[in-house]
C-alpha cells in the first residue's frame, strides 16, 4: 500500500488504499476510440498510412473536383466553406510553428551558442 501525502487526517481510519481510477487503462496516449470495424485495422492505417484529417482532405478535395462546375448546391458549398477555413488553420499553424522555431533558436543561441550553430548547420545542408 503506498502512502499518499496530504491524506492523513481523512485516511486515518480508512481500510486501506481509497483511491481509485476513473478510467482504468486510459492515457494521453492510449485513447481507444469504438470502430464498427476492426480497431487494430483502423489503429494500423491511421499510423501507417494516412490519419483521419488525411484521408477527409484527399476525399474533400475529391469531392470538391468532382463537384466544379456543376450547380450550386449547399452541401457543396457548405463543404468549401470548410475546407477554406481548414487551409486559413494550417497557414497560421505553419507561421506559428516557424516563429516557434525561430524563437527557439534564438533562445538556444544565447544559452549555448556552439548548440545553435551545429543545429542550424544541419539545417542548412542540402536535403538529399
């Protein structure tokens, strides 16, 4: 039985161990999410192959393809509007994301220069 600081008033008379899980089995990393299909399937594809945000994109982009130039209908333009403001989304997370790392290196250089260069040397080879 461990001890549990800051306890000790309230488990004085207690049996035992008065803490328990609320959701045994569960972690930041370890949701589990019901699938009408099989769970280890879904888990596979959506690491080895495409998360779900992926496969919507490519199937909205389809979509969207397909309904060029036909009529105008809601659900249609309902689904541009949605993917608009997906793309508004990902263009400030790619700014945000660079003047994080822009910050960083910054912060990095003042506090261990040597780091920072080695860093940015890696950075400034040419990808092959």
């Amino acid at each position: 039985m461990t001890t549990q600081p800051f306890m000790w008033p309230f488990n004085l008379f207690a049996p035992g161990n008065l803490d328990q899980p609320i959701l045994p089995g569960w972690s930041f990393g370890n949701v589990s999410v019901s699938y009408a299909g099989n769970a280890e399937i879904e888990k596979d594809v959506v690491e080895k192959v495409a998360s779900f945000g992926k496969q919507l994109g490519i199937i909205t982009d389809a979509v969207l393809a397909l309904a060029d130039g036909k009529p105008k209908d809601q659900a249609i333009t309902r689904l541009r509007d949605i993917a608009a403001k997906i793309e508004q989304l990902k263009n400030l997370n790619k700014a945000s994301l660079a003047d994080q790392a822009r910050g960083t290196m910054q912060r990095l250089e003042k506090a261990e220069p040597a780091a920072a260069r080695r860093i940015a040397a890696e950075f400034a080879k040419p990808s092959s």
